[in-house]
C-alpha cells in the first residue's frame, strides 16, 4: 500500500502572477507526490498550496519552494486581509493512507531542522507536532503577525522550536505543524458590511460561545464586493458543514442579508460532504446513497451546500 500524506503549505503572495508562479515552480512535476492546486487570493494576499503523494519527495520538494518564496517575499511590504507571520506561513502535514500522525509530527520537525539549518528561518511546531500548550492553536502563535513577531520572538516563553530568538529579518517565521484534515470554509454574505460578518462570526467560532473546533472571523473581499464569514473546521467529525451553514443562513435572517454561496479554499474530506448531503437529502425526502460518485457528490454539494468553483478535484479521495 501506498505512503500518502497530503500537505498544505500556505504562501504570503496573491496578487502577483510571476512571483507565484516562481514560488510554486519547485513543486511541479515532480516524482512522488502531485501538486493537486496552488490557489492564489488577491484579497487575502496568499496563496493555499495542496501536495498530495508520498512523504519523502515533499520534503524534499519543500526546501526549494521555501528558498524561493524567502528569495521573492519581503514581509516588510506585504500586506493582506489574512493574519500572517511568514513569506511562507504555514506548513501543515495531514496522513492519509498508511501513515500515522506520529509520522508527520516527525515530518514536522525534520523541515522545520532542515529550513533552519539551510535557511535561518525559525519555525513554531503547531497542532499535533506542538510542544508547549500555548502552541497548539495556530492563531495564538500567529497573534501579531510579521510586524509584532519581532518583539514576540524575544520573549524566552516564545523561542522558536527551531531557530533563536530573532525572526527573519525579511520573512520572518513559519508554523509547521500534524493534523488532521482541516477544512478552509468561507461563506458569503450579500452585504458589504463587515460588522455583519462580525456578528455572525461571534455566532459561531468557538472562542466566543459558538460551536467547538470552528475558527472564524469577518473579511471584506474587495474584488467581490461583499463580505464573507471566513472560517476553519479543526473537526469536521464533530461539527459538520450543514449545522455550521445553516446557523449562519439563520443568523444572517435577522439582518435580511442572503447567503448566495460559499467557497472551499484546499481539499475536503469525501466524508465531510457525505456527512452533509445525507443531512440535505433526507431533509428534502431524498433518498441518500453513501456509495454516489463523485460527480453526483459535487452536484449535490453546489445544489445544497452553494459551493462556487467546486468540483471534484477538492476531494481529497479523487486525487488518490
């Protein structure tokens, strides 16, 4: 049986096409693994990455990916609606066939030694492959971003895992990180007004009384002209696609705002949208099968769930 993880890594440039295509030019065609998409957003200035094949190419394959992104990025001059705290931000590993999470928190640790030894990036391990307690969640290690990192990274409680006490003076840090699949879900909203979107963030996100494993907040894309509830789903198993979409729709009523569609930013899980299709299914008297294909699975899922730009190389399983 195959080795398969997948690994999500996220860059700090959206806008520009030749820089981003320099960034992501070591990642493809390469032996070993598939670069499934690279996903570029202009308003969030950032660039989501998705490798899919076996362990050991990617982390070779990383090393030239980070050296370019170090080599086109200057932090100092970036700016974007989404928190960051490096050139290259984030580097999670996510096992999928035949390989454990104590096999990618060791992944984890050995690209963090390797962009250290190569680079003098420092990296904070995150989810699984944290530490400290304080690391676990991703959002605690980035408060502050690139700009207050610097100062941060000072503070003995804040050393890097790997690297001293000074970021980068041009790109900064990264957070590498195990865990399981996570999904980047963005619902829009009708309006401009970002204190909607606020309002309903709150509604949900656990850290203020919502549901438990949702991280979400407001943003305002320009190009689109609207807002969005932009969101990740740390366990989809325990908080479904439906329960947090339709919450959402119900809060955005008392607004008399309406939710046309939503987006995937990465892949899915093909058990996450099985979970919510049988939810809509049935609701609608529909028969639900858990054998469909994928095509009847992205279908469903534009009909009931309002994804834009979707098919069925976001599914995880239809690139294995």
């Amino acid at each position: 049986m195959a080795r398969i993880i997948e690994c999500v890594p996220n860059f700090s440039e959206g806008r520009d096409k030749k820089i981003i295509e320099a960034i992501v030019a070591p990642l493809k065609n390469k032996p070993g693994f598939t670069l499934v998409s690279y996903e570029p957003d202009a308003d969030y200035n950032r660039t989501v990455v998705t490798l899919i094949g076996e362990p050991e190419p990617i982390l070779d394959a990383l090393m030239p990916f980070v050296e370019a992104a170090l080599q086109h990025i200057d932090m100092n001059h970036q700016s974007g609606e989404h928190p960051r705290m490096g050139a290259v931000d984030v580097i999670p590993f996510i096992p999928i066939e035949d390989v454990t999470m104590e096999e990618c928190v060791a992944y984890a640790n050995e690209i963090a030694k390797r962009i250290w030894d190569t680079c003098h990036i420092p990296s904070f391990l995150y989810a699984e492959a944290a530490t400290k307690k304080n690391r676990v969640k991703l959002p605690t290690i980035r408060k502050g971003e690139f700009e207050g990192m610097k100062d941060k990274i000072k503070d003995p409680e804040w050393t890097p895992d790997y690297g001293t006490n000074e970021i980068h003076p041009t790109f900064g840090v990264i957070g590498i990180g195990a865990r399981i699949p996570l999904i980047a879900y963005n619902i829009d909203l009708a309006t401009e007004n970002t204190k909607i979107a606020s309002s309903i963030s709150r509604a949900i996100r656990f850290s203020s009384g919502g549901f438990r494993h949702i991280q979400a907040g407001p943003v305002y894309l320009d190009s689109r002209q609207h807002v969005q509830v932009t969101m990740n789903i740390l366990d989809y198993k325990k908080n479904p696609l439906y329960r947090i979409l339709e919450t959402v729709r119900m809060e955005a009523r008392r607004y008399h705002v309406d939710v046309p569609s939503c987006e995937l930013v990465g892949l899915i899980p093909k058990q996450a949208l099985l979970d919510s299709l049988r939810y809509y299914l049935e609701a609608a008297g529909e028969s639900f099968d858990k054998n469909m294909s994928f095509e009847d699975i992205v279908r469903y899922s534009k009909h009931y769930i309002g994804f834009r730009d979707f098919d069925q190389d976001k599914i995880i399983e239809a690139n294995i």
